[in-house]
C-alpha cells in the first residue's frame, strides 16, 4: 500500500512540474529564446568539428554511432568547399 502511495505522489509530481514547464517554455519569450540560442550553438559547434573531420574519422564516427548521416554531411561539406 505504501509503495502505492508514493508511486501516485510521484506521478503527481511529475505531471506537475512537466506541466509547469511547459506553460513557462510556452509563455516566456525569453526563455524560449535563451533555449533556440543554446540549441543553435550545440549545431554551430557540431558544423564547426565536421570542418576539421578527417575522411577516416566520419567512417569510424558513422560506424560507431550506426549514422550514415555524418558521412553525407562530411561528403556535402566537402563538395562544398571546392564549389559544387
């Protein structure tokens, strides 16, 4: 019965606080602000590793991560870089 108990209590708890952050995430401009700013720093900073990403560390990365991904982008940058 006590585990019940704290099972709801913790439950309730944490609809309310993912509830409370959702209206403080939807209704604070600037908070939602600071959040997109840090998201675009965090792709900044992955664009800027692919920049000095040698050949063989995308395929041990790709294959590590199973992201076939990281190749197309260190290919698409490449291609870039020479003007295509």
């Amino acid at each position: 019965m006590r585990n019940r108990v704290l099972t709801a209590v913790a439950l309730a708890a944490t609809v309310a606080v993912g509830a409370y952050a959702g209206y403080k995430i939807a209704t604070d401009d600037e908070l939602r602000g600071r959040l997109l700013r840090g998201a675009q720093d965090i792709v900044d900073t992955s664009k800027k590793k692919m920049d000095v990403m040698t050949e063989d560390v995308a395929m041990r990365t790709a294959q590590m991560t199973k992201n076939p991904k990281i190749n197309q982008d260190w290919v698409n940058h490449q291609w870039e870089n020479v003007g295509f």
